[in-house]
C-alpha cells in the first residue's frame, strides 16, 4: 500500500456521502474521475477501484432527491445523443465481434448517462461555469505535464497520456489538447484573480508546446484549422493572431528536425506505412457499411472482419477516424447520427450567441458557445485520423453547450423577449423548475 493509495481513498470516499446529498458535487468529481484518471498514478489497490461506479451511483441516488434537476427537458434536448446509444444497442444484436462489442456498449452507455444526468443538475450558470472549469482543468493537467516535459527533454520523445485511459495515444491526446486550447482562452477570460489568470495562461502555453511534442500530424492539421477559426470567432483577433504567430516561431525554433520530418511525412503519405494502414481501415469500413445496413458494430477490429472487408486483410488497425469510426461499427445509419449530434451543438452554440447578441451582460455565455464552435472545428479536423468519437470530453462539452443554450432562452422568456405561443408553450412544458430559473448575469469581478 503506497501513500498515494491511501490518500487518494481517504479523499475519494470522503467525498461519496457529499455525493449523496449534492448530486452536482458527484457529478463533477464523476467528470474529474473520467477526464484527469487520477487513480491511474497510483500503484497499489486504488489504480483497479471502481471509482467512477461508485460516483455514478451516489449521483444518480442523489439526482432523485434533489428538486435541483430538469429531467424531462434534458432528455428532450439530449434526444440525439440518446438517438444514436439506441442504435448503438441495434447494432451490438447484430455485430461481428458480440461479446466485445457488448462490453464496449456498456462503457459507452454508462457515460452517455453519465452525460445525461449531468445536463439535468445544470441548472444554474454558477453549475455550467464549474463543470467547464472541472473538465477543462482536467484535460489541460496533462498539457501542463506534457509542455513541461517536451521542454525538458528538447522535443526528442513523444508526449502521452494517462495509462488505460481515451487518451493514453499520443494522437488522442495531441487532439484533446486542441480541443482544449479554445476552452483554456475562455478560462482565461472568466477568471477574476491575477493568479489564476496566470496560471490559466502557463497551462495554455505549456499545452501548446505539448502537441508539438506528441510529433502528432493529426493534431498538426487540427490545430492549423482551429487556429485560422479562433482568429474568425474572437473579439480580440490581433491579440489571438500575434500570440499563434509567436507560438508558431518557438515551435519552428525548438522542435527537433525529427517533429519536421514527420509533419512533411503528410504531403507523401503514400510512402508512410502508418498513413497507408489508415486508408486500409477507412476502404474496410466503407466495405462493410455498404454490405451491413448496421455496420460491424463495436470492436470488429479483428481477422474475421478484415478478412472479408479489408483490401489488405493482414494489415489490421482500429479505425483512426471518428468518422470511419461510427461508420465502421455503425453503418451509414450510425454516421449520420454521430453528424447530426454535433451539427446540433453547433446550432444550439448558435443559438445563444444570437440570444446574446447585444447584450452585454451574457457576454461570458456568448463567449463560451464561440470557444466551444472553436474546439468542434479542432475536434472535426484532429478527429479525421484518430478513434476519439465516444470520448466523454466532447460530451460534456456538448452538454454545456446544451445547457448553456437553455438557460439563455429561459432568461429570455422570462424578460419577455419571446411572445409566440410556441416559444411560451415550450418553455411551460419544460417543468416548473425551469420558471425557478434565475435571470443570466454575468459574475462580478472580485
């Protein structure tokens, strides 16, 4: 038993009865739990204890106690999230890989409910601002770990992240942190304290230097389009293009000729071994969802399915694409799903920024839906070559989004903004809970 072990116990049991009693409270430590795998660095009897389980269930006890919680609209508004684990279920009947692809689709499940009851308990604009703040940290931890040891070790070894977890690849995590990178700029702005500006601003800085250091092409692409768009989407533009220029310019400057050899490796890719093993699971994947309506379903990475679907059926790779992904293992069908869950959170970003326009005291929500368009487009682009698409991450990005848009339409509402019938009869039908809402104001410096 190492110390790490038992204090890591100490605090995580300590906090279930809190769980208990304040649902959100477990369902950011649940989020915490996910996101940062910090059990994952201890050696002893912590690192195999179920403690996401454990958090899962004291949240979803506590979510029935509560009178804190929007149930029925969450699950109007997640409905094309809930749309696609339904036909995941359709698809596991019939995959290739059953008993693989059955324990996979319980994970996945068990964080899309996860997902589900957390948009219920975000009830408030105090709630959406924590879990931003919990999940975001979570992820950018590994860009600091990653950025400083990048720095010790000159560029030379790869970056990776925690063991046994979505982003233990240096691929996954390069896009992660793309994705975190326009989040981290909202942190940024949110904070009140000089402190936390700071250390926001080191975690952004050493996050960007640890993509470099993962020597992955994937987020190279992510990172280039993200960038190009944050310029588009911010209100400081000037600011955002000096500080990519000069990020540019050290990375030019410190990276080894190894990282640049790599990232020119794209223009030939047919000479990559790596890049040709990808295209060989993309031709597999459209094979198999033009001759299985329901695709191969989850795991199907073996020697049955690319003995019969692969162009190459000695070369077997997972999918390395979120789109070849759900394509893959759920057919067209399941594609289309997986598009349209992130064309809503898109329009929903949309929608309060459009909800806010003009308004500057929803100048923080305004922003928070621009920085989340910004990391989809980093999520689109990195995501094109790596497997990420049921990351929990992206999820609850998509719920505070979702959240984020519902609070702003209440608060509309509730000043009078909206007088159609629809508009009214909606929000009436949302519950009695929603009408409790508080009017969006922004949080005062301090």
């Amino acid at each position: 038993m190492s110390l790490r072990d038992l204090l890591l116990t100490v605090l995580l049991v300590g906090g279930l009865p809190i769980a208990l009693r304040r649902p959100f409270v477990g369902a950011l430590i649940f989020a915490f739990i996910g996101l940062a795998n910090p059990h994952r660095y201890t050696w002893g009897f912590a690192y195999s204890m179920p403690w996401a389980f454990m958090y899962a269930a004291a949240t979803v006890a506590g979510l029935f106690a509560t009178q804190e919680r929007l149930i029925g609209d969450s699950i109007r508004r997640y409905w094309p999230v809930l749309l696609y684990l339904a036909w995941m279920g359709i698809t596991t009947i019939f995959a290739i890989e059953p008993a693989s692809a059955r324990i996979r689709l319980v994970e996945v499940a068990k964080v899309q409910l996860m997902c589900l009851v957390t948009l219920m308990l975000l009830t408030d604009w105090k709630r959406i601002r924590l879990l931003v703040w919990v999940t975001v940290a979570s992820v950018g931890f590994y860009g600091l770990k990653g950025g400083i040891f990048t720095l010790a070790s000159g560029g030379q070894f790869l970056v990776w992240g925690p063991p046994d977890s979505a982003i233990q690849d240096n691929n996954h995590l390069a896009v992660g942190l793309v994705m975190t990178l326009p989040m981290l700029y909202w942190l940024y702005r949110d904070a009140s304290r000089r402190w936390l500006k700071n250390l926001v601003l080191l975690i952004a800085l050493m996050s960007a230097v640890s993509i470099f250091g993962s020597h992955s092409r994937s987020a190279f692409l992510g990172i280039l389009a993200m960038s190009s768009f944050l310029v588009l989407k911010s209100d400081r533009k000037i600011a955002i293009g000096v500080a990519a220029l000069t990020l540019a310019s050290i990375a030019v400057f410190f990276m080894p000729q190894q990282y640049w050899d790599r990232m020119a490796s794209i223009e030939h890719y047919e000479q990559d071994a790596s890049a040709m093993g990808r295209i060989n699971v993309w031709k597999t994947a459209v094979n198999i969802a033009n001759d299985r309506l329901t695709g191969a379903g989850f795991e199907y990475y073996g020697i049955r399915a690319f003995q019969q679907y692969a162009p190459n059926p000695n070369d077997i790779h997972a999918s390395h694409s979120i789109y070849f992904q759900a394509l893959g293992e759920h057919g067209w069908i399941g594609l289309a799903m997986f598009l349209t869950i992130w064309i809503y959170v898109w329009w929903r970003c949309r929608r309060t920024i459009l909800l806010g326009k003009g308004t500057p005291e929803t100048d923080a929500q305004v922003l928070l839906a621009r920085m989340i368009q910004v990391s989809l487009v980093g999520f689109a682009v990195g995501g094109a070559f790596v497997n990420i698409g049921n990351w929990d991450y992206t999820y609850y990005i998509a719920c505070c989004a979702i959240a984020t848009a519902r609070l702003m339409q209440s608060a509309r509402v509730a000043r009078g903004a909206f007088t159609s019938n629809y508009d009214t009869k909606k929000i009436r039908n949302a519950g009695t809970a929603m009408n409790r809402l508080p009017a969006l104001r922004r949080v005062p410096d301090r």
